[in-house]
C-alpha cells in the first residue's frame, strides 16, 4: 500500500468539513464473546462473533466552526449525527459519534486550537474506495 497525505483524511458532520482539524485518530475495537467452560480444559474459548463493536475518533486542529464547541457547552446536542470519515483513498465511514471530551486553548496573538475525543452510537457504514 502506497503512503498517503494525512491532509486528505477529512472529518466531516453532513457535508461541512469539522473544524480545521490538523491531527486525527481513529481506533476500531471488537469485544470477544468468552465462551469458555469446564469442557474447554482450562483454555480461553471465544465466541467467533464479535460482543460490542465500536469505533473511537481523536481530533486536535484550529477552531473555525463552532460545531464541537456549541455541542459541549450545552451539553444537550453531544449526540452528533450524520458524521463521516473521509479516507485517502474515497473510502467513507459514516454514523452517529458522541462528544466525550472538548478542549479549547489560545494563547495571544493565535488562532484557538482544540482537541476532541468522539465515540461511536449504534451501527456505521463503510463504503470502499479505490486503493
């Protein structure tokens, strides 16, 4: 697989682009089902389905739109929904994220920074691009 450019890795609420996001992070977690009983002669036996599938998003960037920063001062609108992950190569993964965090920071004279974490609500998308 050829390297690509973080820049074109986009984070994206409906069809606007959230903040200027500068560094991203995704995680994607499945929990095994344990299985195991007496039968299996002391040996860990899992389940070949996956328990709870969830995806976790980090962001840090520059403060442009007041999406994040309005979600986690109300506290009422941290389900964010319709929110996409743009890959390098097209490939789209797409649902609904919970806020778990905000940070902003400034300091004079720059631009007001911030870093997010997101989590995953219920199912996603993933629909493929082209490698």
């Amino acid at each position: 697989m050829a390297a690509k450019k973080g820049r074109s890795f986009l984070i994206k609420r409906g069809a606007v682009t959230v903040a200027g996001v500068k560094t991203k992070g995704v995680a994607f977690a499945g929990e095994p089902i344990d299985i195991t009983s007496d039968d299996d002669l002391g040996y860990r036996t899992l389940l070949g389905d996956v328990g709870t599938q969830s995806i976790d998003l980090s962001v840090e960037g520059v403060t442009k739109d007041s999406t994040l920063r309005v979600a986690a001062i109300t506290g009422g609108s941290l389900m964010l929904t319709d929110v996409t992950l743009v890959y390098t190569d097209g490939g789209i993964l797409a649902g609904d994220f919970f806020l778990t965090s905000f940070e902003e920071t400034g300091t004079y004279n720059e631009a007001v920074t911030f870093s997010a974490s997101l989590q995953s609500s219920g199912d996603w998308t993933y629909t493929a691009g082209t490698p």
